[in-house]
C-alpha cells in the first residue's frame, strides 16, 4: 500500500504545482489589461475614477487584501459597478493576475 500511496502522492503534488499561480506572470497580464485603470502599484488612476465618477479602491487595501483569489478572480471575469469585465484575461491568468493584486499588500 505505501509503495502504491507514495508515487500517488507525489503525482498528484507535481500536478497542483504545474498548475500553480504565477505572481511574475499575473504582473505581465495586469500591466497589459488592469494597470491603465488600476494604476503600476494598485493605486488607482486618479483621472480615469474621476472621469467615471466612482471611488476606486487601491488593490493594496485591506478590503481588497481580505479578498479571497476567487473573489478577485470574480470582479476580473464579471466586472463590478462600472468596471466592465476583462474578457481579454482568462484560464490561468485569472489565477495569475490574483496571485500577482494578493502580492501588492
């Protein structure tokens, strides 16, 4: 049975870390479709809330830290308020560009 659990194991963590999320990749993917609005550093654009007329929250607060990746990953899929969804960042950028918002803090 051990020599049986362990190649299993080891299988299944190789597997989880090949689909791991990637902070350095999520920063590509952020400064390509989220920083115009979002700002280098997750401060917001100052001029583009203003144009929109809504309060952006700086993505290295505490309401948005507390945030789980799937959370975030939610508002990049679906959009929230004015924000439109980013079609343009799906499959494993999701998790990328949520790995990269956790890092800001």
């Amino acid at each position: 049975m051990h020599r049986l659990f362990v190649p299993l194991a080891l299988t299944a963590l190789a597997a989880s870390s090949a689909y791991a999320a990637d902070a350095a990749a999520g920063k590509a993917v952020y400064d390509r479709a989220c920083k115009s609005c979002h700002g280098a550093d997750g401060t917001p654009n100052p001029a583009i809330a203003k144009m929109m007329h809504v309060e952006m929250k700086d993505l290295k607060s505490s309401d948005v830290q507390s945030m789980s990746g799937e959370d975030i990953k939610k508002i990049v899929m679906d959009g929230k308020g004015k924000m439109h969804p980013v079609k343009s960042v799906t499959g494993k950028q999701l998790d990328d560009v949520a790995a990269y918002v956790k890092s800001l803090k």
